[in-house]
C-alpha cells in the first residue's frame, strides 16, 4: 500500500494514498481522517511503515542532526532533502530517517534556505554569521528578561527597571528588555505590573501610582523647579492708607487676596480688594514667566499640592501676615450706610497686611446668629460684618439668587497615612463674602481691560457652557457683563496673564500678550484645568475609600440622584447602587458598601432597604 509524505499547512504529514487522479491524490491520515493533497505537495512516496508512529519518531532523531554539521557537508547548490539524507547516513536512508532530514532542514531557516517542495540551499556564510549573532543576542537578552523577572517576582526592583518605571507604567516600549522583564513577571505572580511593583515597594501605593502617572503626563521635566534669576522687588509704589487681612483655610500658603476697610468723611467707607501681584516682581520675559505658562495652574489634592510658581516666588508675593507686599488694588468707594458702591479706582500700590484670618477660627465668629445680631466679635469684627453687608448687596445689585445652603463641601485632609474628612455648608456668610468680592473684582477689572481695548482671557459663560475665551462676553450664571480671572494669580497663568494686561493698562504701557497669544492660552489652560480637576478628584475618591477602610464602614444612608445612582450621606462618594428599585430622585435609602478597589478607584454598593 503506497504512502507519501507531503506538507500542508506548513507542516510535514503523511498518509495512505486512496487514489490518484492526475494533479491531486486522495490521501488517509494515520487517525483516519481523509484529505486531497496537491500531486506538488508530495515530499516522499514509500511503502509499508506504521504512519502513526512515523512523524514522532523522526523527530526524535532530528533532535541529534547538527545543522551546524548537515550546512557544512551541503556544498553551495539546491539540494533535495532525500539526497542530503542519503550523504549523512551513508546509504539509502529509510522513510524515518530522509524524514528526520526534512524535519531538520525545515527547523533550520537560519542554515538553509528553502528553495521549493522539499528542496534547500545552504545559508551564504556571512549571512549564517549574522543570523547566528542575532540569535546570541536574543539567547543572552531573553536571559536577562528571565533574570529580572526572577527578581520582580522574589520582591526585589532590579536598578535597570526602576529607572524606567514611569515609562513603563505608562507609556511602554513593549520591545524593550525591562518592559520585557515587568511583563513575564507580572503574568507568573498573576498581577498587574503596577501592583506587582507596589508590592516590591517600588511604589508607594496607590496614590503614589496616580501621582506619578500625573507627573508623567503633565510634568515631564520633573516635579522640581530648575534655578531661576532673583525676583527683583518693584519700587515706586505709593502706600495704602489702611491695613489689610486675609480670609483662608489654614493650609494655604498661596494668598491672593486681601480687604481693608478705611472710614471716609461724609458717612462713606473705602473698602480695599487686594491681590496679589506677581507679575511686579517678574517681567514677562523672565524665566517663572515661562514656568507658569508650562505648568498654567496649581494642581490641588489631598495631602500635596504642585505648585505652579516655586517657593521662593510665592514667598515673595504672597499676602502674609506681617509684610508691605506690593498689590493690584481694587477701591470701592461705598455709602456706609445702604452699602451702595458709588465709585471705584483701579491702582498698584503697596499694602500692610495685618493678620490672616483663618477659616476654620473665622466659622465661629461670622455666621448666620452673628449677621442676625449685627454684631461680629473677635479681630477685625465690624469689618467683617461690613465687608458682609457690602458683599450681599452686590449679589442683589448683580440679580443673583442666593446660595442654596442644603448641599455640602467636604475637606479631605491626610496626615501620617490616616484621612480626616470634615464638612462644611456651602453658602455661609464667610462664602458669600469671600466670593462677592472676587466676583466683583474679575467682572471690574474684566471690563477695564475691554473698555480699554486690551485683550484679556475672559471667563464666559452661555447656557450651560462655559469656556475660556479672548472675546469678552457676559457670564449667564454670575449675571455680569464681563467676566475675566484676575484674583488668583499665584495659582493660575490666566489670571496671572491677566493681571500683566492690567498693569500695562494702568501704567498706560503696551500690553505685555498679543490676543492670539492669550487664545492659546486660554485653550491650553483650559484643557490643563480640567485634567488638573480629574486628578483631584481621582485622589479625593481613594482617599475616601481609604476612609472607609480607615472607619470600618459596612453601610450608610444614601440620597438616589438617578437610576442607580446614589450620593452618600455625609461623604464626596457618588457610586452605583445595585438592585436599588425604581424611586424618585431625591429619595433616601440605605446602602452596603463592597470591597473597594483602590487601584480603580471604586467601591460597589448595593441596595440593603429604604
């Protein structure tokens, strides 16, 4: 019974022959399985050998064929496999052996070339020698991989792969022997690389991930400052007549703003709105000028902040207590007793800042009982209750609702690895005094710059969208003409470069940026902004899945937004609650938290009863 060898596929077969009808044969696998195999495919005919056991054998002893040994003794010419079969075993060799030769051959693309259906030629010799060369050095590399990985996967960061770990957590060269490396071991210990990593103590935990994913993406030079010139202090600016002082949360450091409040003969009072003014200590061609059009923003977020000015320039300009800071100043001229403001003036001067009062202390003094009475203890007492008086009657002149009190802010405060978190109502007096006169001022200055044809970076705002523009328009929401950051400039480059068009307009100077250069700007600033935010707030829910770890919190209750969407009670967690049943938004129910997920960040809730 005639059997054949043949390939197909790419693999050597063999076979019965059925029929033979001119180019094609029907052909019976040893398992029984029948195929047409092409008359060209044919490698070898022979008789009477137990085909399911051919093809193992022959590659048993393919094992021991040197291709090093079949190249040398192949000459230079196109050679069947049965002829070099017939040569390195000194007779006719039989169907096991002329197969071991093929499988060899075939097995062997670096030392033979094939050159049709069973036939072959010798490598050139300087190709055989690159080929062997590379295949050395992907031999040594994979040794290297293989090593790494030993030490990934025993808990031990190799040097090599822990100075690429950003890259490698992020934007990975999946060529490359580190990524390699973290790879094969992340798939033997069946864990993320970011998590293999962590548990090497490569990383510090989850917020060390996202940190450092953050400073990948949005600081590629590194989180430090590079060496800048000295700030130089700006001279020739006249004093304020009245001292000045702050309202801030304890941690800020960054203080842009200050009040003063002076008495004016004839039943009047000046009220001073001063802020910060870096762009006096630093022209727009210094260096720090470059650094905050770099970074466009601080980045917040609990436990840490990056900067976006360095130390030593805060320092300068900051409004602490104690110091003259030089200031952009906003004077509002108001009737002390209707709180009306019947004139304003725009200058730079230099102010006295007396103290910087503190939130946390100030909720104690300047609340709603306090307002009531009209009477407000403590330091600084009747400006405030003053400042509060003018501030809401700005909101009334400028036909805004008042705020709603229901809903609250939440601090998050992490210290030695545990998590604080405190509430606080939104719209206290403290809120709407402080944010009045920074409306007041962004929606002055942002006309003066646009009445004086100045570009300017406004903050507009048309139904529910608002945007970052050059164009001055109206913001809907706040109800003011005009609209254009100039309060924070410590923190953000929009106000900062805001700021440099208002002094150019108030010294009478050409303006410091073209429009197209503030365009820019604003797209880049607002799209930094937004990405900025997402971090914090990505930071914010670990840590308050760290809370609930921290508190060992099984269930809370719970206001439904939407379908399944809940926001827990007295926590910044919004999360999908499931099995919750169909009921009104705004309807309380209590839910039982999952295991959280840190790395995602995300915990699972489910609906346990109303």
């Amino acid at each position: 019974m005639k059997q054949v060898l043949f390939e197909e596929d790419g693999a050597f077969r063999v076979g019965t022959i059925l029929s033979e009808a001119g180019a094609s044969l029907q052909v019976e696998a040893a398992h029984g399985k029948r195929s047409k195999v092409k008359a060209t495919s044919i490698l070898m005919r022979f008789d009477h050998q137990a085909l399911q056991a051919l093809i193992p054998e022959a590659q048993k002893l393919s094992e021991a064929i040197d291709p090093q040994f079949l190249w040398e003794v192949c000459g230079g010419d196109e050679f069947g496999f049965e002829a070099l079969a017939r040569d390195y075993y000194g007779h006719a060799p039989t169907p096991i052996e002329a197969t071991a030769v093929a499988l060899r051959l075939h097995a062997s693309p670096v030392f033979f070339y094939k050159r049709g259906k069973g036939r072959y030629q010798g490598a050139q010799a300087e190709n055989l020698k690159a080929a062997l060369a590379g295949i050395e050095k992907k031999r040594k590399q994979q040794e290297q991989v293989d090593a790494w990985a030993a030490e990934i996967v025993a808990g031990r960061v190799p040097e090599a792969v822990a100075e690429k770990i950003d890259t490698l957590l992020f934007k990975p060269d999946k060529m490359a022997l580190e990524w390699r490396a973290l790879d094969q071991a992340a798939t033997e210990a069946g864990l993320a690389p970011a998590k293999l990593l962590d548990k090497a103590g490569a990383i510090a935990g989850p917020e060390g991930y996202f940190l450092r994913r953050f400073a990948f993406e949005f600081f590629p030079k590194g989180l430090a400052f590079e060496p800048v010139p000295a700030l130089v202090e700006p001279e020739g600016l006249p004093e304020a007549t009245a001292p000045a002082f702050s309202i801030d949360d304890h941690e800020t450091t960054e203080i842009d703003d200050a009040f003063s409040v002076e008495p004016l003969p004839g039943g009047k009072v000046r009220v001073g709105i001063h802020i910060a003014a870096p762009a006096l200590f630093f022209g727009r061609d210094h260096p720090l000028e470059a650094v905050a059009r770099e970074r466009l923003s601080t980045a917040y977020f609990p436990g840490g902040k990056i900067t976006m000015l360095p130390e030593a320039a805060v320092a300068a300009a900051t409004l602490s207590a104690g110091r003259r800071v030089p200031a952009a100043s906003l004077y509002l001229t108001v009737d002390a007793a209707t709180h009306e403001v019947l004139a304003t003036e725009s200058r730079l001067d230099r102010v006295q800042i007396a103290s910087n009062l503190r939130i946390g202390e100030l909720e104690s003094r300047l609340n709603e009982e306090a307002v009531a009475a009209g009477r407000v203890e403590g330091e600084h007492g009747e400006d405030l209750l003053l400042l509060y008086r003018i501030a809401a009657r700005l909101r009334a002149t400028r036909g805004a609702a008042e705020e709603k009190g229901d809903r609250a802010d939440y601090t998050i405060r992490v210290a030695d690895g545990r998590v604080s978190i405190e509430t606080r109502r939104r719209g206290t007096p403290i809120d709407m005094l402080v944010a009045e006169l920074m409306i007041h001022v962004n929606a002055t200055w942002g006309r003066l710059l646009a009445d004086q044809g100045l570009g300017a970076i406004y903050r507009n705002q048309r139904g529910i969208k608002t945007r970052m523009e050059v164009e001055p328009g109206s913001h809907e929401w706040l109800k003011v003409s005009h609209y254009a950051w100039s309060s924070s400039p410590l923190r953000r480059f929009v106000d900062l470069a805001n700021q440099r068009q208002l002094v150019a307009a108030l010294r009478h100077e050409l303006p410091p940026y073209t429009v197209d250069e503030l365009s820019q700007a604003a797209r880049e600033f607002e799209a930094t902004y937004e990405s900025y935010a997402e971090h914090q707030r990505t930071l914010e829910r670990y840590w308050v899945l760290r809370f609930l770890l921290q508190e060992g919190l099984a269930e809370a209750d719970a206001a439904v937004i939407r379908d399944e969407l809940v926001r827990v009670d007295g926590l910044p967690l919004v999360s999908r609650a499931i099995g919750l049943p169909a009921v009104p938004p705004g309807s309380k129910v209590r839910i039982a938290f999952g295991e959280p997920d840190l790395w995602e960040p995300s915990v699972l809730c489910r609906y346990v009863g109303s």
